[in-house]
C-alpha cells in the first residue's frame, strides 16, 4: 500500500532527510521518499506488518505535524500557503522595523560619509550603556518575529538532528550572548571599551534577512505548483442533472453514475459520460493541449471540466470524482511532482550530514583562529580580539551554510517540469522518467494507430479465379463481424459502404497474430495474413504478383480461402498521421535512432517505414512478442522508449527503459507507460524527451550552484581569504549571501515555465 502524507513545519532539506529516515526505518515500511518542494512524504508499506497510525506518530517524534491528505485540496492548499507567506511578511515586516533602526545606530558612527542624525544619548562613545540597552530593546522584538528559528532548531539540536534553524539559532545566540555579555561589562564593571564589541546588529540583520529570504523562497515554491493548481482549479463547482422529468443543480460532488447531466452552451462539462442527446463542439483543450474544439454526437465521450463550446447536450454521468479523466491526470502529476530524481540521491547523501558537519566546521575553525591568533601566529582584523574575531568566523561559517538550495535543486525543477509537461498534453509519471527519457537511444513505435491513424480502409479487392469480387467481400467480412482488429473491422466496413448484406457467424475464432476462422453460410473462412495460409496448407501461387505489388505500395494483403481454397486478397491501408514524419525528423536531429515494430509482412512495413522515414522495421511479429523485440534492442546496449496504444503493447512499454503511451489508447497502455501523450500527437514523443532534456539540465545547474556556493562560501566564511591578507567575511553579508542562494535556485527552476517544447 503506497500513501501520500502532507507534513507541516519542515523548512530545509535536513528537516526532510529526518523525516526520510524516521519513517524508513519502521518495521514494515518498504520505501519512503520525502519532497521538500511539495511538502510530502510517499511511503510504501505492509497493513498487515504496520497502521499508518505509526507511522503518522514517527513524524510527530520527530518533531513534524503530519497533516489529513483528505483535507489537503486544491483550495486548502491555496489556503495555507497564502497563510505561510502572509505570516513571513509579517514577521520580515517586524524584523525590518526593528532591525533597520538597529543598524542605524550600531553602523553609522563607523562610516564617515553618514551624514543621518543621530540623537545624542545613542552616540556610542558618549552614552555606551544607553546606547547598548536600545540595541537590546531593539534586538528583543527581531528575535521574537524569528522565534520559530529558536523553538526549532534548538530542539533538533538536543535531539542530534540539527536543520538549518540550528545553524541561525546557534550562530545568531552566540552574537547575542557575547553582546549581552559586553553589556554587563559596560554597566557593572564599567568597562566602556566593551560598548565597542556590540553585536546586536548583527543577530538582528541575519534574521532579518533569512525572513526576507524565506518569504520569496515560500513565493517562488508556490508559483512551481501553479500547474496543478490550475488543472484543480478547473472542475465547476456544480451540475445539472434530470430529475424526475426536471432540469436540477446540484453539487458535482453529488453527481452518480447513471445521471443524466445538461451541458448549455458554454459551460463546463462536470463529469465523464456519453453522450446520448445533442451535438455540439468541445474545447478539451485543458486535458489534450489541442486548441482546436472537437465534434461530439450521440455515443461519443466527454471528460470533466472541458467546455461545451455552442450546442446544447445531455450524455450520462459515467466517471465521477476521483474516477474522472481530470482526477487522474492531477493524480499522476501529483505522483510526479512528489517523486525523486535519481540524480537526487547525490543531494540527499549530503543534505543529511550536512549540518553536523557544518557545525564542526564552525566549532572547529572558530578555536583554530583563537589558538593561532593567541600564539601571535595569525593577526585579527583591526580593532577585535582573538575571541571577537573567532566569533565571526564561528557565526558566518554557520549562518552561510545553506542546505535548503541543496533540498531544492531537484523537486522544484521536476515540479516545474512535470508541470510544464501537463500543460502540453504529455504526463510525465515520475522524477525517474523525467530523469531517464532524456537518455534515451532508440525509440520504437507501434504501427497501427500510433504512427498510422488507425483506422484503415479497403483499398483493393482482387478475387482468385472463379470467384466474384463481391461475393469474395460479402463472405470476408460476414467472416470477420466478431473480430475486434482494425484490419478485419475495415473490411466490415468496407462490405457495409457497398451496402452488401452480410450473413450470420458460427463458430468464430480469432487467432493471436494470424487471422480469423469462422463459418458462415455453410463455408468455412479463413482470413488473415501469410502466415496463417502456410500453417494451414491453402496455396497462394495466382496470387503472388498482386499480394507483391500491393505491399511494394504499403498496402496490407488480407487472404480469405473459402472451404480450404484461396478465395483472393482484401487489402487494407492504413494513412499516416500528418505529424508522423516531422516527429520522426525531430528525433533523428536529436541523434535519435527510430524503430517500427508491426505484425505486417516484410514488404509492407518497408513501405511505410519508406514513407515515414524510419531506420529500422521489426516486421512480422506477434503480439505477445513485441517485448521480446524491445528485450533485443536494450541487451544491445541501446537505451530504449516504446511508443504504443493498444493492449498489446503493455508488456512492451513495461520492457522499456521509458513506456509512452497515446492518450487515446487503452487504459491498460496507459497505466504500463511512463509518459502519457493525451493528444495522441507524435509531435509530442521529441517534445517530451526535449523537456526531460531541459530539465535535466536545470537540476544539474541548480546542483551545481547550491554545491558550489556552499564549497566556496564556507571556506571564505572561515576566513580563508583573511589567511591571505584579504577581508573577514560579515556575518550580515554571509546572512544575505545565504537567503538569496535557495532564492537563486527557485528562480532558475522556474525558467522552465519557459520552455515552448
């Protein structure tokens, strides 16, 4: 049983490694994976070995609220985030109204140009006790707007899991502290020089500046999900059904299975069913990305939340809820968004040691510096003392440190992604096909109904000698009225456009990958490819120059033998899709190599595969071995996507390194693929392996950057210039430095919204 579990209070990737690790380790949990960019946890685990109960109570251990998934709508989302990101602006607000004056009067006494008055009882050097006691005054209110750094991060401290609050909690204390200290040294020892080691301003800044960073960052992480959110937000609120005879609203929540529902012109179909009143155009633009509004009569199907565009309609309520086309597709970008990247794993190693090991570098440099400077071995900056100096290298090294840009380099761009993605039709299933489709070598696609259009015609009728051409079509197709394959469904209707009238079946039955064979009117039929013939002795010879020219022109030969005998050809030709060769040239740019895989005969295939401009034809093959087929290809060392709608190609797309299904194709497919093409468009295959592309790239620069900020900046934090002869870096700056560092991340992440495929 796999669940999703909403949890409030986590605020850096430490806080979700934590969590990861908690529910992990219970008895009976298979997997855990926590996002830190959608705030949720997806665990895998045995009912029978543990409730969710425990494992809710795992999370609260450590220090987390799980929150009711079934509460967590689209609104009450929306809802809390607008929440959070009020409440930071609130506290910033705070924190800058005090912090500001704050720095106003611990700074401007040290820089020459600042012409602003200062009253006289703050001037340092006149009123030092004064002065301290409004900086502490002024400190107090900062502390209190960042208070949650405090309460939480000194309590995952005493606990040994310590998260970026611990770092801000134990960096901005020690500034605090040791100016409180100085105070008591200015106000009972009379110490006046202490007044010269305040460092209120400091604390008060950093925190100020951390709320200014995680209110743009809680910004920027909402504008990420803006695409589900959207697809949420487009279900009506309500639906009119027939009841007893009368036209009623009610709420789309209460809509059944069997209701009878009204669509009016330009209102928004409530949910899935069948048309059984009424023609009118649909904008199904919202599910497929297809601008252009689609035809809908008696017996065709409509989907929730698209738009009935002119005409008035009423079909039956079939799909409801959770059940709806729209409920799903949220559901598996939803999955997608709340996945991991396998290049993620890099990220979450260090994320989970990252803040102890940062608090040792603090700890350990910081006693470095007071040993070498009281040695007379290193030189402090003008002005401080060795323990002073000490002291910012401590505060820096932590409040630099940021592993919230870690935590975010890989779910924001997957969010964004994946989000992207469903906006153009193509649902992308997780973090790991995200991540693999860009890799891909080879694709192969299915035949029938993905490179073709999937509805073929009969195009030739060539009898044996001594047989009518009519009659030859009449008997075929009355053979082939039980048959659910495109090929025998064509000639039934080609039987029916010449208004043939066709005869009772008996004893039908389809063979896998061959034909039919059924008896009407007394004669036994069989029908279907060479193969088919040659197992069951029927000699093909008057017909060998006709079946040859007609696949030279990629037509497919159907033989029929009446009672044993060769009766002659129906063949069948199925278009290509008007978007099939410019894909198969998108990807051919893209260095990809282009595969066709079809239970057509050689020369046919070739034909198509001609037209088409495919490399490779894998011809000839049955259904059950089509995976066989993709096997072959990835044991050659080829990174292989299967392109596929029917049945049939379940097993293949499962095979494959990437499953894309056609949205239009069974649900069978479209369960066993990884991506989803809701247009049925094949324009969309290079356009997916595009976005897996850009977003790939982006995850690597955003790990690059929170990687390479924290290599470069802890070091100078530490004071690895100032060895050199060059500046200690400011806590304050080191402060700022580290809120814009997970913003930088957020924004580049969201370039993707960018992205035009």
């Amino acid at each position: 049983m796999t669940v999703t579990i909403p949890i409030g209070g986590m605020h850096c990737a430490a806080c979700s490694a934590r969590v990861e690790k908690a529910i992990g380790k219970l008895r009976g949990v298979d997997s855990a994976s926590v996002n830190i960019a959608t705030e949720k946890a997806t665990v895998a685990f045995d009912p029978a070995a543990i409730r969710l109960s425990a494992i809710k109570e795992a999370i609260v251990g450590v220090g987390f609220v799980p929150l009711d998934a079934s509460k967590e709508t689209a609104g009450a989302d929306k809802i809390r985030r607008e929440r959070e990101i009020k409440a930071l602006r609130t506290k910033f607000a705070v924190a800058a109204a005090f912090g500001l004056p704050l720095l106003y009067i611990a700074m401007s006494p040290m820089i020459p140009w600042f012409t602003l008055p200062l009253p006289k009882a703050l001037n340092m050097m006149r009123y030092p006790l004064t002065c301290g006691l409004v900086q502490l005054l002024l400190t107090i209110p900062v502390i209190i707007a960042g208070y949650r750094f405090y309460t939480v991060g000194f309590k995952n401290l005493a606990t040994r899991s310590p998260n970026m609050d611990s770092l801000i909690a134990v960096g901005t204390s020690a500034a605090v502290l040791y100016s409180v200290y100085n105070l008591f040294r200015v106000a009972v020892l009379r110490d006046f020089k202490a007044a010269e080691s305040f460092y209120f301003e400091t604390a008060g800044v950093i925190i100020a500046l951390i709320l200014l960073g995680k209110t743009l960052e809680a910004i920027s992480k909402g504008r990420t999900g803006e695409a589900i959110k959207k697809l949420m937000g487009l279900t009506p609120k309500t639906a009119i059904i027939i009841d007893g005879g009368e036209e009623k609203e009610i709420p789309v929540d209460d809509v059944m299975p069997g209701d009878i529902v009204v669509v009016k012109p330009g209102a928004k179909i409530p949910v899935d069913g069948t048309v059984t009143e009424g023609r009118s155009a649909v904008d199904e633009s919202m599910l497929t990305g297809e601008s252009l509004p689609v035809d809908k009569k008696n017996g065709d199907a409509v989907y929730g939340a698209t738009i009935n565009v002119n005409g008035l309609i009423r079909f039956k309520a079939e799909k409801v809820g959770a059940e709806t086309a729209l409920a799903r597709i949220i559901k598996l970008v939803e999955d997608a968004q709340g996945s991991k990247a396998p290049i993620a794993q890099t990220a979450d190693i260090v994320s989970g040691y990252f803040v102890p090991v940062v608090c040792l570098i603090a700890l350990v440099t910081a006693v470095a510096w007071f040993a070498a400077i009281s040695a007379g071995v290193a030189t402090p900056t003008a002005g401080k003392s060795a323990l002073e100096f000490s002291l910012m290298v401590f505060i820096s090294v932590l409040v630099i440190a940021c592993p919230c840009a870690l935590g975010l380099a890989t779910p924001t761009a997957i969010m964004v992604g994946t989000g992207k993605g469903a906006e153009n039709g193509i649902l992308i299933k997780g973090g790991e096909a995200l991540e693999t489709a860009h890799k891909i070598q080879t694709i192969v696609f299915d035949k029938t109904g993905t490179i073709t259009e999937g509805k073929p015609e009969v195009t030739d009728i060539i009898p044996a000698p001594g047989v009518d051409e009519g009659y030859l079509l009449m008997i075929t197709a009355s053979a082939e009225k039980g048959s659910e394959h495109p090929l025998g469904q064509a000639i039934v209707r080609g039987a029916q456009s010449r208004g043939l009238e066709l005869r009772g079946i008996e004893n039908f039955s389809a063979i896998t990958g061959m034909g039919i064979e059924a008896n009407t009117g007394g004669i036994a039929v069989l029908a279907g490819n060479r193969r088919l013939m040659d197992e069951r002795g029927v000699s093909l010879s008057a017909l060998e120059a006709d079946s040859d020219r007609l696949m030279s022109e990629g037509k497919t030969p159907m033989y029929a033998a009446f009672d044993g005998k060769a009766a002659g050809i129906v063949a069948v030709a199925d278009v290509l899709k008007k978007s099939s060769r410019n894909a198969i040239e998108r990807l051919h740019k893209m260095g990809i190599e282009v595969a066709m895989l079809t239970g057509d005969n050689k020369k046919t295939a070739d034909a198509i595969a001609k037209q088409a401009g495919i490399d490779r034809v894998l011809a000839e093959v049955l259904p059950g071995d089509k995976s066989a087929e993709v096997k072959k290809l990835q044991e050659g060392g080829r990174m292989v996507a299967m392109v596929g709608d029917g049945i049939n190609d379940a097993p293949a797309l499962a095979q494959a390194d990437i499953g894309i299904a056609i949205g239009s194709g069974t649900d069978v497919a479209i369960e066993s693929a990884d991506i989803v093409l809701m247009r049925s468009d094949l324009i969309d295959v290079p356009t997916a392996i595009n976005l897996s592309k850009r977003t790939i790239n982006n995850i690597k620069q955003n790990l690059f950057w929170a990687f390479g900020y924290n290599v470069l900046g802890i070091p100078i934090a530490a004071g690895a210039l100032h060895l050199f002869g060059g500046p200690l870096l400011n806590p304050v700056f080191a402060a700022a430095a580290m809120s814009l560092s997970s913003v930088s991340v957020l924004t580049n992440a969201l370039r993707l919204k960018r992205f035009k495929g």
